[in-house]
C-alpha cells in the first residue's frame, strides 16, 4: 500500500501532461497590410464610401446578347454542376460529423432453434432496443463539426468564385466574338475601297496613265488584305465555340434564337466608366476567394483542436433493453425482459508518439492555410491594380487612335480623289490605306481591351456576388445575386 500511492500519483502526473493541451492560441486570420486606397486614377473612376453596386454587372453593358449567355452558363455550365456537387458532399460530411453528438437507437430481433446431440430441439426468440452515447467532453466531436461547418461555407463561397470567374470568362469571350466581328467587317470594307482603286489602276495602265508598278502594288495591297479574312472568320468560329462548351452546349449547336444573334453584325459592347471604388479592405471582404481562404483557416484550427483532443480520455455510455424467451408466448412475460448498461473509459497511454504527431501534422496544415491567404489577399490587390492601369492606359490609347482613325479616313479619301485626277503618285494611296486599316482595326481592338478591362475591374472588385442565397438546381448556396 506504502508503494501504491506514489505510483498512482506518478501516473496521474503522466496523464495529466500528455493532455496538455497543444492547440495554438491567437487570432486565426494572418496580418496583412493593405494599402489606404487604390492607385486609381483621376477622372470617373473615383473611392468612396458607396462604391458602385455590382450585383449584375453585365447589365451595365446594356447588351441582351450577352445577358442572356451569362444567365445560360450559370444556370448550365459544367464547371458550376461541379461545384455544386461538391457543395452537396460539403453538406453531407457535415451531417455526419454532427450526427456524432447524439445518442444512437439501434433495433434487433431474432429466432434461433438449436439441437445438441439425442437432446431435443430448444428454440429462442429475442427482440431488443441498444443504445450508446459517447459524451464529447473534451470537444473533439464539437470540433469536428466545426471543421466541417467551415468546409461547407468554403464549398459555398468556392461556388460563388466559380460562378463569379465564369460570368467574367463569357463576357471577355463575348466581347472577342464582337471584336472579331467589327475587324472582319473593317477588313472587308477596306477591300472594297481597294478593290475599287484596284480597278481604276488597271483603267489607268490601259490609258497609258500609270505604270504596271502601280497595279502590281494595288494587287499586292488588296490581296494582302483579302488574306486577313480568313483568320478573322476563324476566330469568329472558334469564339462562337467557346460560348457553346461555357453555356453547356457542344460546339456549334448554341440555340438557334441565339445563335442568329451572335452571328449577326453587332457593335462592341461598351459600359459606362463611371465607377466608384470601394477601399481595400471592403473590396477583400467581398471577394468570394478571399472568403474561401477564410473559412479554409477556420477549418484547419479545429482540426488542430479535434487532433488535440484525441490525446484526451474517452468515455461511451451504452445499454440495451430487451426481451428473450424459449417461446413466442412467454416472450411478452416480464421474467423475459433482459437489460443491461455499461459505462467505459479509454485512456491512451503509450503510442509512440503518433498523436502528438497529428496534433503538429494539423498545424502544418493550419500554416499552410494562413499562406494560402495572404497569397491570396496580395493576388486579390494585384488583380485590382492591374486591371485599373490597364483601363486607364487603354482609355488613353483609345482616344488617341479614334483621332488618329478620324484623320487616316480623311487622307485616305484625299489621296484617292487627287490619284483619280491623276495629282498625286499610287504610293501615297497605298500609304493612306495601309494607315487607314491599320488605325481602324486598332481601334476596335482598343475598344475590346477597353471593354474586357473593365469586365475584369468588376471581377476583381468582387464580380456581383453577394452572399444570398438562392436555390440551384437543389443546391442551396451563395450565389450571384439576381
């Protein structure tokens, strides 16, 4: 009895350090610095504490063409059935997880007859109720919940960014398929003026007027345009295409109401650049991967805790009550009841090891969430900054090659009618329409750029989402708000 003491103290002392607790402390979210404001620049794009609603953004571009595809591919994209799919298993580990808190209620029943030997056959007949509990005292059940409520919100919000980066990619696309258009129909009208001059060339040469020179130039020159075609009608089909595979359809086979609409000749969809910024920091809160990162850390610190509380005892309360008799009739008489209830503890005394391990392979994971955030904060004021230089240097580049546009039309129709009164040489209306072609088709590049840099600008600031939640297509997770 003299040793007995000190050895049970010993042992308690034991325990009880191996169920320090190793969970970290603090804050779950890093440290970031963000800037005060954005780098934007003077004019209409300007911060204030309202920034500009951008719940529907596309709509700003006032195009049905392209509403309509944006509403098809959030409803019918791949790439959001996915996400949703992966939403639904979110939602169901969680459902598992917390189905651990409570009790479980079995039921059994059974008829059994056995013979030993010459004796006779004896029968048995059972029937009963079991029930265990497993009481969460130190919370590792309650923290594994916790982890997957904040994988559930990830999935929701990983829907969101899915849906959010889709509307962005339809729009850019869309707004290709128009600039392809408006270059094709440029090309196209400027070999008809060639094509013209071409023939008053060849009228020339045949009046002693001009030299072959002249007409070899103005084949030369027409040709080299007629070449452009082709790839421009290529890139028209491969765009028409890639609309098709992002509102789940297969190539070629886009409805036919829109397909007449996105075959017909249509200007580049244009938005207003009236745009007030919202500051850094609200911009992060709303951006559905910034959120996801979020609720990525949240998931991995009660994972460490739900590792840490495995090195704590466990406890398991069970019990059943039943009935079992030799016959079917003496199996309601009260002799036949049988119950039983058991209460048990498991403590975990030597593992090498192996759950301090885990305890330290969650918090690896826990670090490796709170650098996946901040990579994702600094993309996420990356992405703003960007799009917001490029938007300003393209509004720049765009008024001076509309002016520029304007001029090389007006040489070009000056050098064409001094050419027919036979004033000026053939190479100077080879250069006008050289330069004519060359301005006009950077102008609806321009615009295009202009165009997808501000689709990216309304991504980056957070695309429309908002965290409503609607129902799609049985899913019921934040989404785009309508």
């Amino acid at each position: 009895m003299r040793l007995a003491h000190p050895v049970l103290a010993l042992t308690a002392a034991l325990l009880l350090s191996a169920c320090a607790s190793l969970s970290p402390s603090g804050t779950s979210l890093p440290e970031t610095p963000l800037p005060a404001n954005w780098s934007a620049p003077d004019g209409p794009l300007t911060q204030g504490a309202s920034p500009t609603v951008l719940a529907q953004w596309w709509q700003r571009f006032d195009d049905p063409a392209l509403t309509a595809l944006v509403t098809q591919a959030l409803q019918a994209n791949t790439s959001v059935r996915g996400a949703q799919a992966a939403l639904l298993q979110a939602r169901a580990q969680r459902d598992v997880q917390a189905a651990a808190l409570g009790p479980s209620l079995g039921a059994s029943g059974s008829a059994q007859r056995s013979r030993t030997g010459d004796a006779g056959a004896t029968n048995r007949f059972q029937a009963g109720f079991d029930a265990s509990w497993e009481p969460d005292v130190f919370g590792g059940t309650q923290s594994g919940v916790n982890a997957s409520e904040a994988d559930t919100r990830a999935a929701e919000t990983s829907l969101a960014d899915v849906q959010v980066s889709l509307a962005a990619e339809v729009a850019v696309t869309y707004i290709e398929l128009r600039s392809l258009q408006t270059r094709l129909a440029i090309a196209r009208s400027n070999l008809a003026a060639q094509t013209e001059t071409l023939q008053i060339t060849r009228w020339r040469v045949q009046a002693g007027l001009a030299s072959s020179l002249d007409l070899e130039q103005a084949v030369a020159a027409s040709e080299q345009t007629a070449a452009q075609l082709p790839s421009l009608q290529t890139g028209v089909a491969q765009a028409l295409s890639g609309l098709a595979v992002l509102t789940g359809q297969a190539p070629g086979m886009l409805e036919a109401t829109l397909q007449a609409g996105l075959t017909a000749l249509a200007p580049i969809p244009q938005a207003p650049a009236t745009l007030a910024l919202a500051f850094p920091a609200d911009t992060l809160r709303q951006r559905p991967d910034v959120r996801t990162a979020e609720h990525r850390i949240s998931a991995a610190l009660a994972r460490v805790s739900q590792a840490d509380a495995a090195r704590y005892p466990s406890f398991r309360l069970g019990g059943s009550l039943g009935l079992s008799a030799l016959t079917l009739g003496t199996l309601s008489n009260g002799a036949s009841v049988v119950s039983s209830l058991l209460a048990s503890v498991s403590v975990p005394l030597l593992d090498g090891g192996a759950a301090v391990a885990r305890v330290r392979a969650q918090e690896a994971a826990l670090k490796q969430a709170r650098a996946s955030y901040q990579g994702t904060v600094l993309a996420a004021l990356k992405d703003v900054e960007d799009a917001l230089v490029s938007l300003q240097g393209n509004q720049e580049r765009l008024v001076r090659l509309q002016a520029a546009s304007a001029a090389a039309a007006n040489a070009e129709l000056l050098a064409r009618q001094r050419y027919e009164s036979g004033l000026i040489d053939f190479r100077a209306v080879l250069d006008t329409q050289r330069t004519l072609l060359s301005t006009q088709d950077s102008v609806a590049t321009t615009q295009a750029n202009l165009s997808a840099d501000l689709v990216r600008l309304y991504k980056s600031l957070g695309g429309g989402w908002t965290p409503e939640t609607v129902d799609t297509g049985g899913v019921t997770a934040p989404a785009i708000s309508r």
